[in-house]
C-alpha cells in the first residue's frame, strides 16, 4: 500500500498554521513597504480565517450521527447568519475612505492559498515516494 491522500485533523491544523505564518510574514513585508495596505490587509486575513473556522465547526458538528433535526437546522441557520453578519462588516468596512481592497482580497484568500500550498506539498510527497516499478 502506497501513500494516501487524506485531508483529516493535523491537514486542518496545519491549514490554520501556515496560514498565521503567512499572515505574519506577508504583514510584515506591507509594514517595510506599503503601511496603509497592512490594516486593509489583516482585518481580510481574520475574516478569512474565521469564515474557514466556521466552516469547520458547522461541518463538524452536522455529519455526527444521531443529531436532532432541531440542531440541524441551528447549525444550518449558523452556517447562513455568518453571511449576514460579513455582509454588514463588509459594507461598513467598504464605506470607509483607507480601505485597500487589493489588501483585503489578499488577506481573504489567504487561506485557500495556504490550502492549495498543503495540498500540493501532499501531492509531491506522494509522488515521491511512490516505488517507480509498480504499474
């Protein structure tokens, strides 16, 4: 048996990880160089990280078997109110005059790129060390 893909608890962790790292790292390259961008920047980053917690704890929380459909729809309810509320930060946080929203995507996409970077370092980790005479 060869190297598996699995996407569990420590491939979430190290997620969350790499994406303070790069939060930091990035944070302190746009404190050196563009300082209005940096504010823009990690208020995007904690709102993409928060919007990947909840994904988290609401998927956790509604694939456990035996849950009443009282707390489905709670969860259902919690996974569509978050919406709202970004919603509402968004509009206040876009009617402001130092909002950078190149800074601010960034700092929201941060997570799916620290995801796509685990994923792609899983994928050459198992290419590599998989046995080259097995067909």
């Amino acid at each position: 048996m060869g190297p598996t893909l699995e996407f569990g608890d420590r491939f979430i962790r190290q997620v969350y990880i790499l994406t303070i790292c790069l939060t930091v790292v990035i944070g302190g390259i746009l404190l050196g160089f563009k300082l209005a961008a940096l504010p823009s920047f990690l208020i995007g980053s904690v709102i993409g990280i928060s919007l990947f917690w909840s994904i988290e704890f609401v998927i956790r929380r509604l694939l456990r078997p035996g849950k009443s459909q009282k707390r489905k729809y709670l969860l259902g309810f919690i996974a569509l109110g978050k919406y709202t509320v970004l919603g509402v930060i968004l509009y206040f946080l876009f009617n402001t005059e130092w909002m950078n929203i190149y800074a601010f995507a960034g700092g929201i996409i941060l997570v799916q790129g620290a995801i796509i970077i685990k994923a792609v370092g899983l994928m050459i980790t198992i290419l590599r060390k998989k046995d080259p005479d097995q067909p």
